[in-house]
C-alpha cells in the first residue's frame, strides 16, 4: 500500500501575498481536522488552491518548497481563473443548483470552460507525483471531473469520491446542460460517497436515468468496472469539543461571550454568511418569538454569528444587506439600553471563543434551508459533554438531522412553527435535555470524524486489494 493522496478546492492553508513577500494562515475546517487524525500508517500528500492568487514566480517557487515538506502541494490559480472556476461555475453553478437554489444556478459557458480547465490543472498536478500503489481521495463538487481525468492517466490507480453537498433529486440535476459530463467525471472513481442515503440515491438515480447504469447490492456497474457508491456520514473530532483546552487568558473575547450570558439565555447561530443557511428565516422567528411571548423580552437573546464566505459573489453580498436590514430593524425596534434581542458579529471566531459561546448556549438554532451534512449541529452537541444541558433546534434539511434525531427538528420555512419551538426549547426540563443531549452524545463519540476518514479508505483499500489480486489472477 503506497500513500494516500488527497485533493480539495482548498489546502489546509492559505497563503497570503502581501507586496513581495507573503504569509501563512491555516483554515482549520471540519476536513482538515478529520484528516489529521486519521489513521497515521499511511503516508499523506494533501494537493489543493492555496486560496488566494499569488502573482510573483519567486513566492510561488519557495511555496512549493516549503509547503512540501509538509506533504502539501499547492496548485495556483490566476485571478480569472479564481473568478470563473471558484466563484463561477463552482458557486455560481454547482453550489446553489445542488442545494435546490435554481434561481440563482447561472448557466454560463466560459464559467464551464474554466471549471474543466482547471479541474485539469489539479489532474497535471496530480500526474508527476502519483506512485503506483498510492490511493487517491478527491472532495467535494469543485472537482467533480477530476476522477476520471486521473483515470484518463492512471488507469489502475484506486480513487475516491466524496460529495460534501447534497446530491439533488434527479429532476434538478436532469436541468444542467453539463449533468453528462460531471455524471461521467465523478463516475471515473472506484468508491463514491455521500452524507446520507437519499444523496446517494438521488445520484444512482441520475446514473440510471442518464447513463444506463444499473446499481446491484451497492456497486455500480460501468462498462467493465464495479464502482461502490454508499453512504459515509462525517462526524467531529468529538473530544476536541467534549474537552476543549480553553485559554483562559487568551487575548479575545471568550470573557465577555461569558458575561454576555451573565444574567440571560443565549440562543446561538453560527454559520458562514451563505442563503443555504435560512439565516433571514431565522431572524424572522427569532422577532415572532418575541412578539407572541413577550414575557421573554429582556430575558433570551439571540447571538448571531455570520462568518464572511465568497463576497465577490453577489448573491452573499445582497445576503448580507438584508441580514444587516433585518437585525437593524428588530434590535430597534425591540432593544434597549440594557436589552439587544440579537446581538450580530459578521466575523469568524477563534477555538477559544467557539468553545465558550456553545458552553454558554442554552439554545443553538441551526436552520438551513439546505445542507450537506452541518457539522456546528454536531459541535454544540458534543460541547455539552459534561453539563449534558442545553437543547438544538435543527433544521430537517440539514444532512445531519438524519443522525440527530433526537433534537428539536423543524421545517426551517415554517416560521410560526420555529417560533413556538424556541419556547418550547427554553421551557424544556432538565430531564429531557439531558436524555437528549445522552442519545446524541453517544452516537456521535462514536461515529467521529475518524471513523468516518477510517472507514472511506479502508473500504478503499479493501476494494483496491480485490482488484490487484483479481488482476494477478
Ligand atoms: C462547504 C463546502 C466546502 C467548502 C466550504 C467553505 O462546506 O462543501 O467544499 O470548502 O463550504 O467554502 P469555501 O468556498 O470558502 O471553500
């Protein structure tokens, strides 16, 4: 077995060009956490966009250098490409399609072109440093044509496929004039993965209905190949959030998030500022609850956290102004000068003060209107190890509502309903907070996101193994 090479839009860190020289930032997300504790027998190779352009040959060559050591190998992209992949077809395209957004979906071909151009530059970066016995993991819908571009040179190399997004039903993808080719990309794999079971059987839907391909007892069968195609939920590092290492005199705000909370409830939203997330539904049920039980004004407040995400592209920019519009309204309308309903931060938050923020959370109100999977459902859960209070509403359409059943699941269209839910959540008892705090806990300590990076590659490597012995036949 040789290693294991893993290729996502974005590398575990940013790179930033600041005149001639530049810096390092490294983005910490669910994917990165997951793959650092993986099973360390295997030798990793990260391939991915640094995140931002970075114009000077010098910068880039020493990059290169430094971040190999690090088994990291970084593909720049210009800016254009950066505008016509990335923000273009990637989340202009893909991104609001998949998530069932077809208003938004914009059908441009220069935004395709890009996208397959370069998909195909991850492919040539792939090309010189793939060894034979190495096993190849591609995530996510930015690089939904890469399998079969690695397939194209690399015919016997074992390859992955994990789509992070939802996979819609058959008669939204059937709307994409470029559903054949991303349907053929993706099946160049050998294992695809989904979230959930109704993705995998959106997407095994479209492959019969365009392609022909029947599906037997969990393999796909294409032309000579079996491809396996199932169901691998992530989970959290769920010990990270159980027992956070809190810096009591870290230079940030985790001291006022906890005076914040002093003498009131605290509901919390965090997500990054995108119309998936049903933050405008939200607010709305937040000013409902309210306005039918006054008897919580003063008492409860909402605390809202957008984390700036894609603000060239105009939609999460016309996002914003209606957020801003609609908290302005009701925290003026509603506050006063002891009392803001919604206290709003648009900026990220360090380890420290997440943390903090779901310790102090009575309530966490995660509403998509749709979601992949949403791992902050699954973080404020296992932030409640020790105490085993506080309550999660959860959207049905969020991937992870799927496993947490035993939150408050909500309809996130359906504000009046929300709305009563919030009550519902303050005046739950103790006991029921805590058998359903248990029930979640104990599924997702178990199912974390190393079993959920374990699991992938060894079903991988079992199915390479197969392959190479029934190919030494
Ligand atoms: C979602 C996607 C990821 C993406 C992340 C952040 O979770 O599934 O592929 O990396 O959002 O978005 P960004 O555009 O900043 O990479």
């Amino acid at each position: 077995m040789g290693r294991i090479i893993i290729v996502s839009n974005r590398l575990p860190i940013t790179i930033h060009q600041n005149g001639t020289g530049f810096s390092y930032r490294s983005s910490a997300g669910g994917l990165a956490t997951g793959l650092n504790s993986m099973d360390r027998s295997l030798e990793r190779v990260w391939v991915g966009w640094p995140g931002e352009e970075i114009t000077l040959p010098a910068i880039q060559e020493q990059v290169l250098e430094d971040l190999i050591q690090d088994g990291l190998v970084p593909v720049f992209l210009s800016k254009k490409e950066i505008e016509l992949y990335y923000e273009g077809f990637s989340n202009k395209t893909i991104w609001p399609h998949f998530h069932y957004f077809t208003q938004y979906t914009t059908y441009q071909d220069d935004y395709w072109e890009a996208y397959s151009l370069v998909n195909q530059k991850f492919a040539d970066a792939i090309k010189p440093i793939l060894q034979p016995d190495d096993l190849v993991w591609v995530h996510d819908y930015q690089l939904m044509l890469l399998p079969a571009m690695i397939r194209e040179f690399a015919p016997q190399t074992s390859i992955g496929f994990f789509l992070h997004i939802p996979f819609p039903s058959y008669e939204i993808f059937r709307v994409l004039p470029w559903r054949e080719a991303l349907l053929k990309g993706v099946l160049g794999a050998d294992q695809i993965g989904f979230h959930t079971f109704g993705y995998m059987r959106h997407f095994l839907s479209a492959a019969y209905r365009l392609g022909g391909y029947e599906h037997l007892y969990g393999k796909l069968r294409v032309g000579h190949r079996l491809i396996n195609v199932d169901v691998f939920p992530m989970g959290i590092d769920y010990e990270k959030y159980a027992h956070p290492e809190i810096d009591l005199y870290a230079n940030d705000d985790s001291f006022k998030i906890k005076q914040l909370a002093r003498n009131k409830r605290i509901i919390v939203s965090i997500d990054r500022l995108d119309y998936t997330k049903g933050i405008p539904q939200r607010i709305k049920a937040f000013e409902q609850f309210i306005e039918r039980y006054p008897e919580y004004i003063g008492k409860v407040s909402l605390v809202l956290i957008a984390v700036p995400s894609r603000s060239n592209v105009d939609n999460y920019r016309k996002l914003k102004q209606s957020i801003d519009t609609l908290v302005g309204k009701i925290n003026s309308a509603y506050g006063s000068f002891d009392w803001m309903p919604i206290q709003y931060l648009y900026r990220s938050l360090n380890f420290n003060e997440l943390s903090t923020l779901y310790q102090v959370a009575d309530i966490a109100m995660i509403t998509p209107l749709r979601d992949g999977m949403n791992l902050v459902a699954k973080e404020y859960i296992a932030a409640k190890d020790e105490t085993k209070r506080g309550v999660l509403i959860l959207s049905e359409m969020a991937g992870a509502a799927n496993e947490l059943s035993s939150a408050l699941l909500v309809n996130p269209h359906d504000i009046n309903k929300m709305a009563e839910v919030i009550q519902q959540a303050l005046e739950m008892n103790e006991n029921e907070q805590v058998w359903r705090m248990e029930t979640m806990q104990q599924h997702l300590k178990r199912y974390n996101v190393r079993h959920w990076a374990n699991t992938f590659v060894q079903e991988q490597k079992r199915l390479m193994e197969q392959q190479q012995a029934f190919n030494n036949m």
